[in-house]
C-alpha cells in the first residue's frame, strides 16, 4: 500500500511532452462546419471562429478572432446580422454580429448552455435552445426566444425542442420536438428526432409522418410549402433488426415533404452517410450543408449539389509545437514489478516514469496523432500492453518498456478493455465488445478465445497465481452477473456458487497462495426509481476455498498443538525467515464437488466494496468501501484489509 501511495503521488509531478499542430497549408480545408448561407455569402464555424466567404469559397476571411470557441452561425432574414454562438464567458450564450465584422453584441447571459438555431422572420429576434426548466422535464431543453436589442429571453410556446424554422409568413414554426441523437447511425430509440409544426398564435400542434421510427433532423421551411428535413430511412425500415448488418445501410440526405402533410422525397444522393447540419437561406433557394467533412450548396428549385471548396491560408493561433507541464491529467497507469518504475497514460501518450528519482521515457511515441491508454505492465517486466487508436481503430498494442518494437496484436472492428497479464507472463487476456474473451500467446502470437458470453460484456478477468485457470463475471438471462472459472487455454467453465446461495456475483481475485477465491456479492437491486430514493444495492464480501476443508478459514483459534505447530510454521515461512527463496510454486486445486457451499461471508462492515487487491502472503485482501445510503445498516468505517 505505501508503494501505490508514492506512485499515486508521482502522478502528479510534472511531465513535459511535445505537441504538434498541422501545417496550415493552401487547400480545400475540412471540418468547416454548421454553414449558412445568404445573398452569395456563406458563413461557418472553423478553427472555433466565425468565417465568411463567397459561395464559389473565396475570399474566406474570419468575422470573429477568439480564444474561445464560437459555433451555429446564422445570417438574419434581412442579411445584416450574423447570430451565433459563444463559450468566451464560459458556457455557450447568444451573440449577434454584424455581416460586414465588428464588434460581436452579447445578448444572453444564463450559466446554461445557449445553442443558436434560427432567426423571426422580421430580423428582430434569434431563436436558440437552453435547458431553463421550461420544458416538459427541468433538464429538457426547449427553443428560446430573445430580442436583438438584449432584454430577457421567454420561451416559445413549446414543452420540448432542439431545431426549428419558421414558416414565410412567420405564423408557423416546424420543429423537432425531441432532442436528435444526430451522430448515431441509423438510430431508432425513443430520442429519434421527429417533425412537428405549431401554429404559434393558437397554440395547435401537428406531427408529421408520426407512424415512422427513422430519425428526421434539423427541419427547414422552403418558399415552395415544402418543409426540408435530414432523414436516413431504409426500404423496409421497419423491418430491419436493431443490430443487424442492414443498419450500416442507412445514410443521411434531405428530404422534402408538404407541409400540409404527405409522402417525403429524397432530395440528394449522397452515399457516405455524413450529411449534417444543414441550413436554407431566408429566400428559400438555397440549402448548405456539412457532408463527408465538406461544405455543399443544393440548388433547391433544381435539386444539383456542389461542393464549396475552401481555400483557407491562415496563421494558426497556437504553435505549431508547443511544450506544456502535464499535471493531473494521468488517466491510467500501473506499476512495473520492481516497484521502481510506473506507466502511466496522459493525454493519449504512454510515458514510464520513476516512482522515486530517474528518466521519463515515451512508449511507442508518435506525433500525438494516437490515443494511447490502460496500460499494463507484465509480471516479468519484460513487456507492456496497452489500447491505442494508431491503426485506425482501437486495438491491444504490446511493447517493450523503451517503445522501440510496438506490436498489434488484435484485429477486431469493436471495443476491448479490461487487459490482464498471466503471472508467468506468458499470456495477455483481454476482453471485447464481441462479448467474448480472448487471450494472446506472447511466444507464438497465437490468440485463443477463452470463453464466451450471451448478453453483455464479460468483466472482472482475474489469473490464478499458477496461470492455469482464469475467474471471470458474465451475466445470465435475468443480467444478474456471476463469477465462473475456466481452465486459462480455454474449456469448460464452472459457476462458483448457485441461486440458492448468492443472488449475484462479481469482482473475483485468487489470493496469492492460491488457496482462495474473494468476491463480492450483491444482495439487492437497483430500481433507479428518484422518487423511492434510487434503493441502492448492498454488496457483501465473500471468500471461497477451493479444496475442501472442514475447518472455517476465518475461524483463526488454536484449539490443539497440532494446530499450533502448523500456525508456527507457516508464520516462519511468511515472515520471510528462509522460507521466501524457498518458496514452492503455487499449485492450484480445485474441489469441484459442494464448492457453491464452503463459501463464507467476510464480517467486514460496508454496504459495497470495490478494487479488491490480493496481499503477496496470500493471507489478505485489500479493498475500498463505504457504507451510507437507503438499505445501509452495517454502519461504521472498514478495516481496509481482511485476512483470510
């Protein structure tokens, strides 16, 4: 314990890493976003300023040039004015501009996030969604209105909205009512963004096409009564199964529909799927929009799309290379089994330091391109393993300490975690989204898939200390978890317990000497319900002999000289006198036969115990705790380590 102190206090010393920024080159730029569009002039967020240029993209030039962040600039029905948004003060508020530059005009002022979405028809007030409390739930955003001469803002008639236009006339306004989960591809849950119009004056509201599941964002009235929307269906949308292959089919465009109602017609053709945030002009002809990191035009009358290419040669704010102390920022680390030395992942790079005095070494080092984290440190020292995006996509990476000779060893299109050396080194298990879980062979570079869960993610892989056998929790058909163990090349695996004796468990560890397995157990469940306090579940300790034994191993009484003589030896044994260099290797055993029924709860109080760290002697287990919370009757603080 008072290594992992002084490393935890290592993590906060100061590291010096070099940060590099891309050369601002002349050509077409990319990721220019949220663009509108007005009179031949277009305007867009880039590099977190407002821009201006023509439509055919030249003569770019910055409206705003801030530190801050600036984002959804739109031009006012009139083209004078320029809304958009702003963090300068913090948090996003309302801010207008002039079309030509000046000074920007602060018009809002709440602790909340303001997000522009829209003008009145008139050019006098700017419409953006916050969350005031205003809406069906206090932390539901809906659409604001305020005045562009300041004054305080008032909610539009409204109990949910993320995106809206009004109507040529003003009288109208099409909206989404729910908030649009937009990055998801093909997303279908009850977030999916819908189409409403309101008759603002009396109040009467209208869904439209409220049969379909499909997502169908940021609505956009047209001159021609057509209301333009993005939508992603598929031909037999309702049909497709949530997970399937055919999901990966479905692609944005636009669409139009009557505003009186009808059926919708697709407007574009793009393929790739990425079309986002677009906007109409005041005069309904035309319609930008972000699509495969670029910035379109749509004639609207004739359908024809082109692509507005940028030619953007700016002086970038930051240095290009930058040195900056990195303080409180380590997001993942362990130790090397010297207890010497410590990696640690921050900002993406993988560094190994010392924990006492010595060099700052970076591990595969790149251009900080890469995300790089969980790091873990072999047993023998020799290597480290981590997840880094460097290919492309997350994969395990092994490395020796000094970075020179990095080395993928997943190939997998979904996530995996929870990485874990074998004791003897010779194997990295691992976890993926593929609910599976594998391990990697270091001598051959062969991987082996160990077991394999129905529903969610396996979790909480621990070794046996003579890497034959490898505990695991995987949850069955009522997502209760369960602790199981399995030979660590993969077999058949058992259940450590039954219903009959625990409700749920996870979070197993072998105790070093090979003897135990400790878990915890759940005995309840969380309902989540606010208004019954959110009950929470109350967790126990358990430890499990894996021969079996008549004695109770908590009962610690010498009751006979026999007894005596075996405590007396293996105290000489654990207090290091000869016995250390002498140790025989651990040789795990197994009784199958009535193993759910030698489990014993741990009398430790707390309601929930977590990080479960085995001692070297094999004699404890290190853990955090706390008691507190509706169903908590224990009480009192924990001792943070239990015997065995």
């Amino acid at each position: 314990m008072k290594r992992k102190t002084a490393v935890a206090a290592c993590l906060a010393a100061l590291i010096l890493l070099g940060l590099g920024a891309a050369h601002p080159d002349a050509a077409p730029v990319r990721l220019a976003r949220h663009p509108d569009y007005h009179a031949g002039k277009i305007t867009f967020s880039y590099l977190g300023d407002i821009w201006l240029a023509n439509e055919d993209g030249s003569a770019a030039h910055r409206l705003t040039d801030n530190r801050a962040r600036e984002v959804y600039p739109r031009f006012s029905p009139d083209g004078k004015w320029i809304a958009f948004s702003s963090n300068r003060y913090g948090n996003y508020d309302v801010f207008i501009i002039p079309a030509t530059g000046g000074a920007p005009k602060r018009l809002t002022y709440h602790t909340g996030n303001d997000e522009v979405v829209t003008w009145t028809r008139d050019s006098k007030h700017v419409i953006f969604r916050a969350a005031r409390g205003d809406g069906a739930f206090p932390s539901v955003a809906t659409l604001y209105d305020v005045s562009t001469e300041g004054g305080q803002e008032t909610p539009l008639p409204l109990d949910w909205g993320f995106w809206g236009s009004y109507s040529p006339d003003g009288k109208s306004l099409v909206f989404n009512r729910h908030p649009a989960v937009w990055s998801r591809q093909h997303y279908r849950g009850s977030y999916a963004a819908d189409l409403w119009v309101a008759d603002v004056a009396a109040r009467k509201y209208t869904k439209i096409l409220g049969d379909e599941r499909y997502n169908r964002y940021w609505p956009m009235w047209g001159a021609d009564g057509a209301i333009y929307f993005v939508a992603d269906p598929l031909p037999n949308d309702k049909d497709v199964k949530p997970g399937s292959a055919d999901v990966r089919k479905s692609v944005n465009n636009i669409y139009k529909i009557p505003a009186a109602g009808g059926q919708p017609v697709q407007v574009t053709k793009h393929t790739d799927g990425s079309l986002f945030w677009p906007s109409m002009s005041s005069d309904g002809k035309v319609i930008v929009y972000e699509d495969n990191f670029g910035i379109w035009k749509l004639d609207v009358a004739t359908g024809r799309t082109s692509e507005i290419k940028l030619d953007i040669t700016t002086d970038e704010k930051e240095n290009e290379v930058d040195v900056e102390p990195v303080s409180d920022e380590v997001n993942g680390f362990d130790i090397s089994p010297s207890g010497r030395r410590a990696v640690i992942s921050a900002r993406g790079q993988l560094l190994t330091i010392a924990t006492e005095r010595g060099d700052i070494t970076r591990v595969a080092p790149d251009n900080m391109s890469s995300r790089n984290e969980s790091p873990k440190w072999s047993p023998d020292g020799k290597h480290i393993a981590f997840v880094s995006d460097r290919s492309g996509r997350d994969e395990v990476w092994i490395s020796d300490p000094e970075g020179t000779s990095p080395k993928k060893i997943t190939n997998l299109d979904n996530e995996k975690g929870a990485l874990v050396w074998s004791p003897d080194s010779k194997a990295l298990y691992y976890t993926a989204a593929d609910k599976k879980l594998y391990s990697y062979s270091v001598a051959d570079g062969k991987t082996n898939t160990v077991a394999t869960s129905e529903l969610g993610r396996i979790g909480a892989v621990s070794i046996s200390p003579d890497s034959k056998w490898v505990a695991f929790s995987k949850q069955d058909h009522t997502l209760r978890s369960h602790v199981y163990v399995a030979p660590a090349a993969g077999g058949e695996e058992r259940h450590i317990s039954d219903d009959s004796v625990q409700y749920a468990e996870t979070n197993a560890i072998w105790t070093a000497d090979g003897r135990y397995i400790v878990f915890t157990s759940s005995e309840g469940t969380n309902n989540g319900i606010a208004s019954q306090g959110g009950l929470n579940t109350t967790m126990g300790l358990w430890v499990l002999p894996l021969r079996d034994q008549e004695r109770d191993p908590m009962n610690r009484d010498i009751d006979n000289e026999a007894e005596g003589l075996a405590a007396e030896a293996a105290a000489r044994q654990n207090t290091g006198r000869g016995g250390a260099a002498n140790a025989q290797p651990v040789d795990v055993k197994i009784d199958w036969n009535g193993i759910a029924r030698r489990t014993r709860r741990l009398t430790v109080p707390g309601t929930s115990f977590a990080s479960l760290t085995p001692s070297p002697d094999g004699h404890s287990v290190a853990f955090s705790t706390f008691s507190g919370g509706p169903g908590a009757g224990r009480g009192g603080a924990a001792d943070p380590s239990a015997g065995i």
